[in-house]
C-alpha cells in the first residue's frame, strides 16, 4: 500500500509521497518555503541528497540502496521538520 506521510509543527506542514517508494518521492508543503533547504539522510546519518526547495511541490530522487531515510526541512528562520520515507 502507499500511503502520504504528512508532518507537521508550528510553522511547517510537510508531506512525502509515495511512501514506500521505489526511488523518486515527492515533497509538498503548505505555505512557502521556497530556498528553504530539504537534506535527506540515511539510517547511519550520511547525507544522501540535500539542496533547496524550489517551489511548493518538488520532486527528489533517492539515489542508494533499500531501506529507511529521513527527510529533514530547514525553513529559512531554522525552523526544521522531519519526517521518515522507507524505499523498497
């Protein structure tokens, strides 16, 4: 089954789909957060992926092998959010 994993604080609502993916997931956010940054990182905490978010919805391509990531944003007044993407 995919589902739509959706986290949220105070000032950020983020949702990554689809969840489990293949390989290619897809970051939306409510509100803007353009040029705020996304890192994506590994079970042993190694960045596989960062840069910023170029709009609302923005697609990332999780290059590595199968397992759990997790995905962290970085507003731009270091408000952060993470949220867990399993690939398969």
């Amino acid at each position: 089954a995919t589902t739509v994993y959706e986290s949220t604080n105070d000032d950020i609502t983020l949702k990554v789909y689809p969840n489990p993916t293949s390989g290619t997931i897809t970051l939306s956010t409510k509100g803007t957060l353009n040029g705020s940054n996304f890192i994506v990182r590994n079970l042993l905490g190694q960045n596989v992926a960062e840069g910023f978010l170029q709009s609302n919805k923005q697609t990332i391509e999780l290059d590595g092998e199968k397992g759990i990531y997790f995905i962290e944003v970085i507003s731009k007044d270091d408000t952060k959010t993470v949220t867990k993407v399993i690939k398969n």
